[in-house]
C-alpha cells in the first residue's frame, strides 16, 4: 500500500497531494470533533479513520518534498499524451488506484450506512410488519380452496 500512495503521490505532484489531503483531513476532523462532542462513537472512529488515511497521505508526500524526491507535478498529467506514456509505464496503475480510493471509501461507507439507520429509527416504524408477527395466509389465499359438496 505505501508503494501505491508513493507512485499516486509522484505521478500526481507532491505538493498537490500535500494540500489535497492535508484539506480533507483538516476539514474533516470538524467533524470527529462534532461526532465525539455527540458521543456518537461509530461515526467518530469512522471519520478519524478517513482523517488519519489522509494523515499519512500527506505526510508521505510532506516526506517527498523534504527529500527533494522529483516528481511529475499536475501540469504533465493535463496532456493526453503523457497519460497514455504513464498508462504504458505503469500497467497495473488502474487497479492500484481503484484500490487505493477503495480503501478511502470504506470509512464513507461506514459512516454513510450508520447515519441511513440512524435515520431510519429517528423516522419512527416503517410500515413493515415483524416477520414474527406476519399473519399467516389463509388457505384461500395459497390457491386450496376446499371444495363443498
């Protein structure tokens, strides 16, 4: 997974990665904050998990920077051109970044899926009856009628 984040992080620039996630983890620690003034601990580990993913992120790319490590920067990647030599260099690029963003989601999901149900219950009965309280089908209804003679 590093090798994933150091080769996303050079082909796409090292200061964009820097400020990129630096924002979203800045932005979103409102939001852990928010999420553990409430007590709701779920989604705080949630959003610290997405906060932290992005933590390392940047500080991979802070790292780059420091070492004065090249990389290709924003600009290059503008041009079709160069996105087909990186596709040709790099192969598996596609995969590994699904990969990566898949990673990233995974904590959104969480998340996404805690607040639905949340919402869910907040809204009061659905209308569903409990499987244990399903009335149960008449023999008419199942196609048995009986035959009187």
């Amino acid at each position: 997974m590093v090798d994933i984040i150091r080769e996303h992080n050079r082909l796409n620039g090292y200061r964009f990665a820097l400020i990129e996630y630096g924002a979203l983890a800045l932005g979103l620690s409102a939001l852990v904050v928010y999420y553990l003034a409430a007590a709701r601990w779920l989604d705080a580990a949630a959003w610290t998990g997405v906060v932290v993913n992005s933590l390392i992120i940047a500080g991979s790319a802070a790292a780059s920077i420091r070492s004065g490590a090249v990389d290709d920067g924003t600009l290059p990647m503008r041009r079709r051109a160069f996105r087909e030599a990186v596709g040709r260099e790099h192969p598996g690029m596609g995969r590994r970044t699904s990969l990566l963003m898949v990673t990233q989601c995974v904590p959104f999901l969480l998340a996404a899926t805690a607040t639905a149900e949340r919402l869910a219950i907040a809204a009061g009965p659905t209308g569903r009856v409990p499987p244990d309280q399903e009335p149960v089908p008449s023999r008419r209804s199942r196609g048995l009628e009986e035959t009187v003679l």
